[in-house]
C-alpha cells in the first residue's frame, strides 16, 4: 500500500499503480472460445423461452447461445445484434440477475442460471474484434432524421434509422458519445474503452453524423430542428440530478455520484483521482453501489452506502448489493439523511435519522445518488410544448411524444426503467415507427 | 460379496473386464500395466503372419466425435494390425502370461484366408501359452482391402471355413470376433459356430468417417489432405452392439453359444447390460484410451456393488438374464397402455417436451393453461410414445404411467383389457384375417 493509503481527507493516488488496474479490471473476466462452447451447451433451448421474454429487446436467447454452441459466433452476434445493436454493452451492464437469467430455467431448477450476459459478450465481442458488420443500409430514402442525445437510445435510434436508408444526425451534449455508457456506469464493467468502441461499431453503417457539444435548448433547438428534420428523435437522458434538500451543505467533499463518477470515467490515469478516506453514499441505486465501489478501488478505506429504506425496496439488485459487500463497503439500511455537517468548508459527517434515533456517520466525502430527474429547460418554448408526465417526456407505445413528428425514448421518458436495454429498446421501436411513419 | 470371478471356454480371469484386442494391448509394457491396473484379462493386438510388418500412417490414425466439454462420445481409427514384428510379440506374449497366470491372455490373429496360413501361426501362438485365439474378422479398413479383416467377416462361408481349419489346427479354444458391417449378424455368427468356434465376439468397428474438415474438405483423420473410412467405436456404438449381441444370443441356431461382448463399454452398467444380455466377458478399449488403465476399478466396484445390492452371488446369476425379454415386435403387448405424466413439482418449465410433441409428434402436452406457462399431458391425445421422457433435461420428471386393466384409453375411449394381445392376432393384420378364415 502507498503510504498515503490512509491519508485524512480527500486525496489522490491512494494505491501502487498496480493496484489501480487489478481493482478497475473486467468484473467477468471473457469467456474464451471453449468455455463459451461449454456454457452454451447447458442451454435447453426452451420453447417459448423465459429469458426471451424477460429481455426488454425480446433478444432470441436461445438462438443466439445455440449459434454459439455450434461454433457460430458471428451468426450468433448478428442474432444479438437483431435486437440490440448494443448488445455488447448491454452483456456487460444489464441486471442479467434480475432479467434474463433470473428466469432461466436453469436457475429454477438448480439455482445456477446458463451465463447469458457473459455468453452474449462472447458473441458480441468477437463480432466486434473481426469488425463484422451485420447491415447493409437500405436505399436512400432522403429523409433525415434529427436525433438528440448520443447514448443508449439515440445511437440505437439512428443505427435503426440508417439501416433503413434514412440518413441520421445525431446531436451530443457532452464532448463524447455513449452517454451512460460513456460517463455512467462503473469503470470496472467497460474496460478498454468499449464504450467508444461500441459508438464506432455502430455508427460504421454508415448514415450517421455525431455533433458532439451540440446541447439541446443552449446550441440548438427542438423548433429548429423540426424545421430542418423529417422527424425529431429525443434521447437526451437525464441531465437533472436530484438535491437532498435543506440539509444538504455547500462544502468541499460534498458531491453528486453522477459527476464523481464521469470525472473518474474521463480520468487518464486513475491514480490522480481523488477519493475520501471515509466515503459515504446517499443512495440504493445502482449509481450508489458504482459510486460506491469504485470508491473502495481507489482506495477510500471505509465507505458505507446510506440507504433511506429497507433492503427489500433497494434498486441496486442482489448481485450488485453483494458485489458491494465483497469489496468491503457497507450497506445501512433505513438511513433517512438529514443534514451534510461541514467543518471549515469540508464535510466531516452525515446525519441520519435511523427509527427515531439520530445516527451521525463521520466522513470526508459524501456522494449524492437519490436519482436524477429530467430537465425539461431543454425543451425551451422553441415550438409548441411536449407533454410531459412525471416530470419526463410522455410517449405511447411506439416513441411518440404528444408532438407531431417528435419522438422520444430512453430514460428522459416516462416509459422505462432507467436500464440501458430499455432505452435500446425504445430507440429502436421509435426508429421503427419513425420509419413508417416516414414511409407511409 | 459378490464373486466377479469369470470362467469363459475354460478360461478363468478374476473379473469379466478384458481389455479388446487394439493399441493398448500391443506390447508387453502396457499389458503389463493393465494387469497390475486390475484387468481380468487382454486381447493382444492381432497378429499378422511372420515377414516384414504391416505398416501404419504417420499422420494421425484417430478422429472423433464429442459431447459438450470435450467428452469424447465416438472414436474412430486407421491403425492396421500390429506394426511389430511377430517374434517380438511372440516372446513377450509369454513373458506376460508366465508372469501373469491368474489373468485370461487371448491372442488376436488375422493372417491371409488360406489354410496354410493359419496353420503356420498357430503353433507358434500355442506355444506361449496364451489361453486362446481371437479370429480377427472385423477390422474394416486396411486389411480388409487385403482381403483379410470384415472382408472375411462379410462372407459367413470364409467364416465357416477358417474357423474350421483352426479348431483343427490348435487346442486352444478359438473366438471368432464378428464385424458389424454386414447386414444380419446371425448368419456370421451361426457360420462361426458350424465352424466349430467355441464363442463369438462382438462388435469390431463400425465403419466410418467421424468428420469433414470444412476448411480443407478433408475427412478426418486426415492425412495429407485425404481421408479414409476407419472403425467407429466407443459410447456411441453401445446401442448397435447390444442389439447384435441379443440377435445371437436369442437366435435359436445360435442360443447359448459363449459370447464377449464388445462396443462402448465405458462403465460397470455397461458392462452389466452386456452380461445380461448374454455376454461371458466384455471387451473394452475406448474407454481405456480415454481414461487409462485405472478405469476398470470404477466397472469392478460398481458391478460388485449393484451384484451385491441386487442379491446375484456370481457373473452366472446375471449372465443371459435379459435375453428372454428381447422380442419381435409383432410379439408386443398391444394392450399396455401408458401415459406420459409429468410431476409438476419437478418441471422447471423449460418447454421441451410441449414442442417436442407439439412440432413432431401428437399435440398431446400444453403449454399455456389459464393463460400460465404450464405443461400437462393431455391424456386423450397421448399415445404413450416416450418422446417427452427422452427430450426432458430433467430425471423422473416426466414418466410413463401404465394404465390398469379396467381404465379408459381416453384417446381410444376403450377400456384397457387385462389379456395379452398382439399384432399377430390383431384385426388390422391381414395375416391374422387370414389364418382366422
């Protein structure tokens, strides 16, 4: 260990340098040729199976892990990619526990469920590293459709769109695309830069410009758009993050998941990114439990997730509670914040409200992670309002919002699930309907 | 404590497991490796006729097939008979058995079909003191082009014929060891015992070729870029070889003539269901060449401990047990009746059996009841064929119920009868309206 390993405060380069890549490598390790064969194999290739329809991109899973059985690979990415032409993120980040192999019939019958997450990797992963492409665009329709926002939903929206010759522009707020992907989730699950990887993979169909620093209701504008576009995509996410309230104190040390997180996204060199000694997480989402560990990697000492209710209603899944546990960070449950205490313009404490007792957590950083909200200044009166539902865009079954020739997906809507499948998913079903709508 | 002790022709091992006649038993070092492994008795690897050696490839003389992770299912090869010279096997045959007395040591032969021939060896093999002969007529490649090997086996004349001219010639009791490749194994096997061979075994190889290489469009093995047909054996051949081991043994020309079971004898069960269908002795290789010699204690221990479970005090009280069941389909009970019923406790819902039956076979299994995902036989369409049973992945979900006499078939709507009926008396059997005019 370094020597400023328990260094008081917030301090940078906690650990040896070999420390940092052993704590940030590939939480699953890849499956190598035989092993992935070896796990397919245990699929039964259900009828009607249980985990296609527990995936919100109703991937074939059994085809695919089938295909991969059979020495198949890139028929199998192809039948991933059907779907979900982010299937290789979605390998590494979806709650697999909780969708597709939380019904495994395997998992039923012996409380071992076939590593479908891990298998699509495989076939994802191998598509990508012989760069196979899968689609050839269809003719040119000369429509073009505008698309706001460079994640999930957007990228899947315009990949969708080009397949289908209409030619895409994409419009990024931040200097990279991917959105979540890029800035979002933990370190840990997207090494080697997949996240950009998967943006060159999917925009190499062709048809698709990315503007990056384009951001909706500052450099450009909805009313604009509408005029210049065939149809408007809206897959901006969330760029709102939620205040504790009265309690919260304006210190150093006090700071929002969502941006601690993007920051050590970004960071070149791990081992300049600063951490607490004692960290404490405001939170029971998966951003939480990312904040979280990757404040353990980098070294903080203690770190203790605060969650306001019990674990029964916490979001971030079992596997991912546990995934916390076993890197040391502590989970409180029924943790009602009331207020961040600051010394000297630092934070030294959070107080809690516990069944009635105070309870006062000493700490020198304390990350925020109770959600995000939709910021709906975006949408600034450029042309006629959306209606919004919940604070987020509302759309019906297929994308649309209440405005004509606007479509919207992904967690910006008041649809979804905040999961990266899910806004795939409605990227893909908006560009479908786009599509028709384009082509009717 | 059961006694696993063999008396096969007079030959005595101390447990039925031989190993076959094939690479692992053709030289001293690993016979001898065998044997203190715990092998009852060996085949040696054939002997061809005095002279220069056969020669094998250089390139590769096996291919197979496999199960998930590798687990080899079917091995097929091209090596000849042995390469070495006979003298050499000849002297370490007797090596082996002198030090070796309590083990069976049976010789493979295989010389050109003439009566000179065989005459030639068969001295020089009696003096080793081996404990008898293994006709090799099966071998289908290789030495078959050179008319030796299944191109005697496919002719039960030749059969006839040589076996004959070797009981003249020796003592020792002869084996003739039948090929599969041939249409009935009851005519090879009933012209080796005109003959005058004192048992029969079997299968040899099957013939095949276990892949194409999809790069190259070579068959495997391939050697330099060709291929050519090899003996199939191993797990995979099992279900052939029982069959041709219960065709000899229930034949009434040949019923009660010694046979050493051969093909995919992989464990105790296995060898089991040899035996009990006839078999004096198995003969293994496959699962050796897998394995190693080591295996063999897992058949010893597991026959022991299902003999002694079971109550059967010797390899006699279960030898031929299973023979009176094998019949011929027209003397099938018609009036059982079974269900498939599947244990809704045990179903993990996977669906298998619904599309099993739903795409290829009766409909008789649902897959939505009250809009739930729920898989229940329905009586009224199954015929009781056992599909469902066999695609379940998981055991004794699925089984077949049979109906007791005094119940309606709901498929036929008729009441199950008590009486054994079958197709030769069945009204839909032109033959049977035939014999009732």
């Amino acid at each position: 260990m370094a020597g400023n390993s328990l260094k008081e405060g917030i301090a940078a380069g906690r650990l040896e340098p070999d420390d940092y890549a052993r704590n940030f490598s590939d939480l699953h390790p890849p499956l190598d040729a035989h092993e992935a064969r070896v796990e397919a194999d245990r699929c039964y290739f259900c009828h009607d199976a249980p985990c296609m329809n527990a995936c919100p991109t109703s991937i074939d899973i059994p085809l695919f892990i089938r295909q991969i059985q059979t020495g198949n690979p890139l028929g199998s990415a192809k039948t991933i990619f059907d779907q979900n032409i982010l299937g290789g993120m979605c390998a590494r980040v979806c709650p697999t526990e909780t969708l597709c192999e939380e019904v495994c019939v395997r998992e039923v019958a012996e409380g071992k469920p076939v590593r479908i997450g891990e298998l699509q990797r495989y076939a994802t992963d191998t598509a990508m590293a012989q760069n196979k492409q899968c689609y050839r665009r269809a003719p040119a329709t000369g429509k073009t459709i505008a698309v706001v926002g460079a994640g999930p939903a957007g990228l899947a929206c315009a990949h969708r769109l080009a397949m289908k010759g209409h030619d895409v522009e994409v419009f990024e707020a931040r200097a990279k695309s991917g959105g979540l992907n890029e800035y979002g989730i933990a370190a840990y699950k997207a090494t080697d830069r997949f996240a950009q990887a998967e943006v060159d993979y999917v925009t190499a169909i062709g048809g698709i410009a990315i503007h990056n620093g384009k951001t909706l209701g500052e450099d450009i504008h909805l009313g604009d758009l509408l005029g210049q576009f065939d149809a408007v995509f809206l897959g901006m996410g969330l760029a709102g993050v939620n205040a504790l309230g009265a309690g919260d104190a304006d210190a150093e040390g006090s700071d929002d998941a969502v941006d601690w997180i993007a920051g050590l996204r970004q960071a070149g060199d791990l081992s300049t990114v600063p951490v607490g000694r004692r960290v404490v997480v405001i939170g029971g989402g998966m951003t939480a439990i990312d904040a979280a560990v990757q404040a353990r990697a980098l070294g903080a000492d203690e770190v203790t997730v605060a969650y306001r209710g019990p674990q029964s209603r916490m979001k971030a899944s079992p596997f991912e509670q546990e995934l916390a546990q076993t890197k040391g960070v502590a989970l409180q449950f029924e943790m009602q914040p009331k207020r961040v205490i600051a010394e000297g313009g630092k934070v030294v404490a959070v107080e809690f409200e516990r069944r009635g007792e105070s309870v006062t957590v000493a700490c020198d950083q304390v990350f925020k992670a109770i959600g995000q909200s939709f910021a709906p200044g975006s949408l600034n009166g450029s042309s006629p309002s959306i209606t919004l539902d919940g604070g987020r865009i509302a759309v019906d079954g297929e994308g649309r919002t209440s405005l004509a020739s606007v479509w919207a997906g992904g967690d910006c809507t008041n649809s979804g699930d905040d999961l990266t499948v899910t806004a795939v998913a409605q990227g893909r079903d908006a560009a479908e309907s786009i599509h028709r709508a384009l082509t009717a | 404590m059961a006694n696993l002790a063999s008396n096969f022709l007079g030959i005595k091992s101390p447990n039925p497991f031989w190993l076959a006649s094939a690479p692992p038993t053709d030289k001293e070092y690993n016979v001898r490796r065998a044997f203190e492994a715990g092998w009852g008795g060996v085949v040696w690897k054939t002997l061809g006729e005095a002279g220069p050696p056969v020669v094998n490839v250089n390139g590769p003389r096996y291919g197979a097939i496999w199960g998930a992770d590798r687990r080899l299912l079917g091995l097929n090869n091209i090596e000849l008979i042995t390469d070495r010279p006979l003298e050499v096997n000849l002297r370490e045959i007797k090596a082996v058995k002198r030090d070796y007395p309590d083990r069976a040591l049976i010789v493979s032969i295989m010389v050109p079909c003439d009566e000179a021939s065989w005459k030639a060896i068969l001295p020089l093999v009696e003096e080793t003191g081996a404990d008898g002969i293994e006709l090799n007529f099966g071998c289908p490649h290789g030495m078959s082009e050179r008319g030796m090997g299944s191109a005697v086996g496919q002719v039960p004349e030749y059969i006839e014929m040589v076996a004959r001219w070797c009981k003249q010639a020796t003592r020792m009791p002869v084996i003739v060891k039948l090929t599969p490749n041939i249409t009935d194994i009851r005519y090879p096997a009933r012209a080796a015992k005109k003959g005058g061979a004192d048992a029969v075994s079997l299968i040899n190889t099957v013939s095949s070729i276990t892949s194409v290489n999809l790069d190259t469009f070579s068959p495997e093995p391939s050697i330099d870029g060709k291929g050519s047909h090899g003996g199939y054996c191993g797990p995979a051949v099992k279900p052939i070889a029982l069959n041709m081991v219960a065709e000899i043994a229930r034949d009434p020309e040949t019923h009660g003539l010694p046979i050493s079971g051969i093909g995919g004898v992989t464990t105790w069960r296995d060898a089991a269901e040899f035996l009990a269908l006839g078999c004096g002795t198995v003969q293994v290789c496959t699962a050796a060449m897998t394995y190693g010699f080591k295996v063999v204690q897992e058949m010893i221990a597991g026959l022991e401990n299902w003999m002694d479970e079971k109550g059967h005090a010797d390899l006699d009280s279960v030898i031929g047990r299973a023979v009176g069941n094998v019949t011929d389909w027209q003397y099938l009970n018609l009036n059982y009746i079974a269900k498939a019923r599947i244990d809704q406790d045990a179903c993990i819902q996977c669906g298998r059996c619904h599309i099993a039956c739903e795409d290829t076979s009766h409909q008789a299994i649902t897959h939505m009841v009250d809009g739930r995902r729920h898989f229940e036989v329905i009586e009224e369409e199954c015929v009781g064929c056992n599909l469902c049973v066999d695609v379940c992945p998981v055991e004794n979900c699925i089984s077949m119920v049979p109906l007791k006499p005094g119940e309606v078939d709901k498929r036929t709507g008729k009441v199950v009868e008590s009486d054994y009926a079958n197709w030769t008396t069945h009204p839909n059997n032109p033959m049977a309206r035939q014999a009732a005019e």
